[in-house]
C-alpha cells in the first residue's frame, strides 16, 4: 500500500497514544466496527476523507495534521502557491492538495482534487461526513452520486451538498478531472 496512507495510519496512532484513547473509542466515532478501525490502523487499507474528518472534528485535530503530518502555524493568513500545496493520493485514483494547510483554527478545508480515470465498471467509493461541502469543477467531466442519485457536473459546473449522505465520484470520458472541494 502507498506510504502516504502508512504516515497517515501511524498518525492516527500517535493520536491516539497522546490523547490516551483506546481504539474502540475511535471506532466508534467514526461508526466502524473495531476490526475495521484496527485495519485502518494497520496502514495497509485505504483511509477516506470522511473518516479522518469525523476523527478530527470529535479529537479537536486538524484534519490537514492528519492527512499531512504538518501543524497548522499561521493565523492571520496563509498562501498556498500554484501545485505547492501539500498533497496525499490516497489512492491510485484520487489525489487530495491542500490549499490552507498552514492556516490554524480553519473553519472548512479546501482542497484541489485530481480524480484519475478508472477501468469501466469500476464501482463508485462511497464516503459520508459531518457536515457540508463545496464542489466546482475546473477541468474535466465529473460524475458524483450523493443518496443514490448521480449528477453529473461539467467545466465551471458547481455543487453544494449535505456531507453527510454517502458520496462519491468517477472521472468521465476517460479524462483527468479538477475539481475544488471545500469541506464546511
């Protein structure tokens, strides 16, 4: 598995080392059975946005700290240059940057997000958080599902949803999607 998903399992440890919380603690605010959490743990599976979002709204941790290992360190304001942010690629078709990592006490986190095409039949990977987020797509075809019901959004094409239904997305027509996500 990727090394970035490893740094990220060894931080929710470490997270959980220095608010001296047991695991089950954790699975349970991220409404995962324990075997599932311990996976996650493990460094061997795919962690989602969603999990690590609700872990760091219910632990008071950036979600950028978790995703990134970098703590937040500025509070007035904070540029992030053109392809300079901090990025993970969870996996081999997603690609998450981050556009304020370094700004403390955010109240959302935007991200860049790069969607690879995926092999036809490929089934969507659905993800549910509290809360709301932003979409606007920059470059590409994007087809998202949210409860059930899939949208399919454009160049300059814009969504605001409840975070909390089972989302997902697939790069269309076999082409590289931007988009923004902003997670409130």
């Amino acid at each position: 598995m990727n090394e970035q998903i490893k740094q990220i399992a060894e931080r929710l440890i470490g997270l959980r080392d220095a608010l001296e919380i047991t695991p089950e603690e954790i699975a349970k605010v991220c409404n995962l059975p324990l075997e599932q959490y311990l996976e996650l743990e493990s460094g061997n599976v795919d962690i989602s946005v969603s999990v690590l979002h609700q872990i760091s709204q219910a632990f008071g941790v950036e979600l950028t700290t978790l995703m990134f290992g970098d703590e937040p360190k500025m509070s007035t304001y904070f540029i992030t240059r053109k392809g300079k942010g901090v990025a993970v690629e969870r996996t081999k078709a997603y690609k998450y940057q981050s556009l304020a990592a370094g700004f403390s006490g955010r109240k959302a986190d935007p991200f860049m997000v790069t969607v690879h095409p995926t092999p036809e039949g490929t089934p969507i990977h659905l993800n549910s958080h509290p809360g709301q987020e932003y979409n606007i797509v920059l470059r590409g075809r994007l087809l998202l599902q949210i409860n059930n019901k899939e949208i399919i959004l454009e160049e300059g094409d814009s969504i605001y949803f409840n975070s909390e239904l089972p989302h997902g997305m697939k790069a269309l027509d076999g082409e590289k999607v931007s988009f923004l996500a902003i997670i409130l």
